[in-house]
C-alpha cells in the first residue's frame, strides 16, 4: 500500500510541475504514464489502476485549472479518467503475458511499457475521436481529414512517447530490482 501511494504522490507532483506535462503548442507530450506502467510490473494490477486512476484524476483537474482550446474533452472522464486506468490493466497483462512466453524479465519491462504508453494514446485519442470530433476540429481550427490529423498527433507524439516510457521503465525496474534484492 505504501508503494502505491508513493507512486500515486509521483503521479501528483508530475501533475504540478513542468516534468509531468511537456507543452507543444495546444498538445502535451506526457511522462505521466510511467509511475502506472511501473506499478503493473512491481506492484500488480490493482495498485496499477490506483495509480492510473491518481493520473486521470490530475488529468481532470488540470483541464479545468491550466485550460486550453481543447481542454474540455478532458471534462469528461470517459477521455481523462478511463484510458489512465486501463493503461494499468493493459500494462499488467503484457508483463505478465511476455514473462511468461518469454522468461524475459527485460523485454517484459520494455513491451509493458510499450503496451501500457500505447495503451494511453490510443484510448485517449480514440475517444476524442469517437465524442469530440467535430468540436475539437473546431476549437482547433482543422480543416481536413481528422482521422489524417489524429494520425499525425500519433506519429509525432506517441510513438517518442512510448520509447522514452520503455526506456526509463527498464532502467527504473532494473534499479528497483538491486534495491529490493539488498
């Protein structure tokens, strides 16, 4: 319990500073996933969707207190809340999955991590497309294909995004594993 409540007060203070949410223009580029994805591996799905829920809550929160042009599809929780839960459940299940086939504790940590980001990404976006289409379009003044747009935001943003959570989630679980082990 104690763990996750560590995590869920890393999640808070990533929320609060520069390091949790990285501006690009209307768009953030996110590192808030990490303490969710690093719960499924170390402390197991329930702390996981805890931690997730913790990141959807500021996520929320944020839409109201920092506002931008798009913030209000962050109102409802459906596009705030659930992906941030669900990256927990999704992240938990490819550890343990790629573990299993594998016995590979490290590829676990990397495709858990891959899984969990993408996981996010894909939930939050989708859901903006499937509730917010043509509102968005308009707050964002697009004009065109919003699939098209989607797209690119997932090119630009996520996939960086889900390499760097690979990257910090392997080397974070690694150190964890030494510190548990002494």
């Amino acid at each position: 319990m104690t763990s996750t409540v560590m995590l869920c007060v890393i999640s808070i203070i990533l929320s609060v500073t520069p390091l949790g949410y990285i501006p690009l223009g209307i768009l953030n580029v996110t590192i808030m996933h990490i303490p969710v994805i690093i719960a499924a591996i170390v402390l197991g799905r329930n702390s996981a969707m805890m931690v997730g829920f913790t990141f959807g809550m500021t996520s929320l929160i944020r839409s109201f207190l920092v506002p931008t042009p798009i913030s209000f599809v962050f109102w409802n929780p459906i596009v705030s809340v659930l992906p941030r839960i669900l990256i927990g459940v999704f992240a938990y299940y490819a550890y343990k999955m790629v573990k299993k086939s594998t016995g590979n504790k490290y590829l676990s940590y990397i495709l858990s991590a891959l899984v969990g980001s993408l996981t996010n990404t894909i939930f939050v976006l989708g859901s903006i497309y499937l509730l917010y289409a043509k509102q968005y379009m308009q707050a964002s003044h697009i004009t065109g294909n919003f699939l098209t747009y989607l797209g690119g935001i997932f090119v630009a943003n996520s996939i960086p995004e889900a390499i760097f959570a690979a990257v910090v989630t392997l080397a974070i679980c690694r150190a964890l594993e030494r510190y548990i082990k002494n």
